[in-house]
C-alpha cells in the first residue's frame, strides 16, 4: 500500500538538510521535484519552496528495505526529520 506525506512549514535550507538526511538514508531527491526508486523504496514528490510545503506521494517500502523497516516505520522517520528542520505533518 502507498502512502501519500503532507509537510508544510518546509524552508528552502530544511529541504536541503533533509535532502542530506534523506541521503544518508539511501535516497537521492535530486531536484525540487521528481520521483525517487533505490534499496527497495519508492515514491514522488514535489517541494514548493515558495509555499513551503513538501509532498511525497505514492511512498511504498519494497524489498530488500522491507527487511529493515515498514511503511509505518520510515513514514515516521521521514515526519522526525521534517520536523527537527522546522516543517509539520498534515497528513
């Protein structure tokens, strides 16, 4: 099942944070918007740095990720890092 992540609140330095973060993670955002398919987790997303909102739609965990994490768990980790860069869940 895919899941669809809503931030708000997201400044143009956070997105670049979490994109460091994200990376250490094992996944590239590249741009300010595109897709994403590495170890087993894909998703969409699109960042509007003058609205400041980030949503990553269509997040799946796959294998080989599936065996260290589930959906649940990397949503979780993904809203922890939003917020510490300032953002907030609305989904």
């Amino acid at each position: 099942m895919s899941r669809r992540l809503v931030y708000t609140g997201v400044k143009p330095e956070a997105f670049n944070q979490l994109k460091g973060r994200l990376q250490q993670m094992g996944l590239s955002l590249q741009s300010n918007s595109g897709s994403f398919n590495e170890k087993g987790v894909s998703g969409k997303y699109k960042y509007d740095p003058e609205e400041e909102t980030l949503d990553i739609d269509e997040l799946k965990v796959g294998f080989p990720a599936s065996m260290m994490l589930s959906a649940d768990s990397l949503q979780q980790r993904m809203t922890e890092l939003v917020v510490q860069h300032g953002g907030r869940s609305m989904s």
